[in-house]
C-alpha cells in the first residue's frame, strides 16, 4: 500500500508502514487457502492499490509529473519449491503487470512508474528462529534488510529515465538457484 505525501509542491507517491492483515502474508498450500484469505490478499494486494494509485494519478496529472513505485514480489517470476505463494503470485503479479500498463499510459504525461520486487526481507513478520532456512533461499546466504528496499526506492525516485521498470532486490533470487 502507499499513500500520497507532499514533496515540496511535487505529489509523489510513497511507501506506507505495511498493515497486512496475517492472513495475506501466510503462506500455505493452495488448497488450504480459505475464501477470507483470497478475499484479504486482493482487498490489500490489488483493490489497495487500484484505489490508492488512481487517485495518485489524478493528482500527478494536475501537476504534469510525479512518481509511482509499488512493491511487489520476486516469487511471481521465481517461484521456490517448497514456499507456496500463489496468493502472492496472483496478487502481486497483477501488480506487475499494471506497473508496466501504468508506465506506458502515462509516460508522455510525464508520470513514471515502477516496481520494487524484493525476496524475503528482515522484518517482525520473521521470527529469529526461521532467519537461517529463509537466508538459504537467497543465492547471496542472507535475507534483505528494510534499507536494501529503501535504497531501490531512492534510487527509482532518482532515475528520470527509468518506467516501467520490477526492480529485482532480492540477493539474487531472481537470477536462479
């Protein structure tokens, strides 16, 4: 989810604190998915953003510029065996695609968008005790910090001639086993 700060007199759109309901962060076996946690996923994942950017959009229009960056998943391009994410995949893959939809529609009005797609980031949501199997699914043999995403963010803000763009951190994740 994101929200709408002021940069100056510049809109831009940027990273809220996540408030995921637990439901849409479990992963589980395709089957095991309840009908409240397909309805959680799309409620935060997809209607969240479809929401949130339109409006963004309407005012980085009025303005003639301004800057989306939604955070998405390495596991819809990559997924691992053994950790289930089709809710994510399906969510975040919609994500994905809207980010280059997005880029393309608005370009010449001078709005960029983008997408970070991280791998597993240290954060509560992991417990101490599953940090050394989830350092093991990253080709680096660590997680992300909170300021790898950060940074990529920063970066995206800065890059004038970047749209359209799912950038990748994710300790190599993205590039294979």
């Amino acid at each position: 989810m994101a929200r709408l700060t002021a940069a100056g007199e510049r809109p831009s759109l940027r990273p809220a604190p996540a408030r995921l309901p637990s439901s849409s962060a479990i992963a589980k076996p395709f089957t095991h998915y309840t009908e409240a946690d397909f309805a959680a996923a799309l409620s935060v994942n997809v209607a969240g953003f479809f929401h949130i950017t339109q409006r963004a959009v309407t005012e980085m229009e009025k303005q003639g510029s301004g800057h989306i960056v939604q955070v998405t998943t390495s596991l819809v391009d990559h997924p691992i065996s053994g950790v289930p994410s089709v809710l994510a995949s399906l969510t975040k893959g919609g994500l994905n695609a809207a980010t280059k939809s997005l880029a393309i529609e608005y370009a010449k009005r001078g709005i960029r968008v983008n997408a970070v797609a991280p791998g597993v980031i240290k954060t509560p949501m992991h417990p101490a005790e599953t940090h050394a199997a989830l350092s093991a699914l990253h080709p680096v043999g660590h997680m992300g910090e909170i300021k790898d995403i950060v940074d990529a963010i920063l970066y995206l803000e800065g890059a004038g001639f970047v749209t359209g763009e799912i950038l990748h951190v994710d300790g190599g994740q993205s590039a294979g086993h």
